[in-house]
C-alpha cells in the first residue's frame, strides 16, 4: 500500500525557500506570481494491507519524526 | 488560481534523504516500511485564471527553475 505525505509550514510562519523561489521566478520574468510556499512530499511504501491502519500508522510517524508540529501541518494520502 | 507542483527524484536515482527516513523509522518501531522517497511540494498563487495557460506557465517555471530535469521529474495540479 502507498502512501503520499504533504507536509507544510503552517499558515504565518515565514517560509524563506518559498520567497526564494517567488523571487527568483520574477527575475526570470514570470509575472503574476502572488504568492509561493515550498514543502516537502514523503512517498511511503507499506507492507500492510488495510487502509484504515495504514492511514492510523502514518499519522503516527508524522506525529513522531516527519512534521514538526510546532511549525508545519501534514496531510496523508493513502492509494 | 492555486498550482501545486510536486518534484520527484527519478527512479534509480539514489534518494539519501528517504533513506534516512526509512531508517529513523525503523529505529522509531514502524516496521513493513518498504520504501521511502522524499520530494518537494510547491504551491504557487497565480494572478492567471484560465487553467490551461496556468498549466503552460508552470510547466516552464518547473523546466526553467522548479526542477532538475536531468535527476527529477515533476507533475503539476491546477487546483
């Protein structure tokens, strides 16, 4: 079973990569760009089975290593 | 309009950094972890508002800055 993990930093907490990249699309002359915030993608392969566990078990790990609650928001998609 | 690009590293490209992760997650208990690869997410607000030249727009920006195209490939979502 795949899972795919979004995870971002929350709304009002300075995002220095995504500005970066607003900054550096405007000097390559790509205008219209209001905003732009950049975050990382986990894909997991699972060995199990069951949806609903899966779904259980990666919340677990981004509660334990892959966000930092403190500062980032996650979101889990099972396939 | 709100695009989200996800940049991928190709497959039988070594990926350390999901590598790490399986490991952390392995030392962390989650066991039946079979795989890992991390990527990178980027939400862009654009001024744009007709879907098709807002995919055309970020195709290029992930061609000309977004992502490596010789190690990472990339899909868009116009949203």
């Amino acid at each position: 079973m795949k899972a795919r993990v979004h995870v971002m930093l929350k709304n009002g907490v300075l995002d220095p990569q995504g500005e970066a990249v607003r900054h550096a699309l405007g000097t390559l002359g790509f205008d219209g760009v209001e905003g732009v915030r950049q975050g990382k993608v986990i894909e997991l392969d699972l060995a199990e089975t069951d949806a609903a566990k899966a779904e259980e078990t990666v919340k677990d790990m981004c509660e334990k290593l892959l966000a930092n609650t403190v500062i980032e928001s996650y979101s889990v998609e099972i396939a």
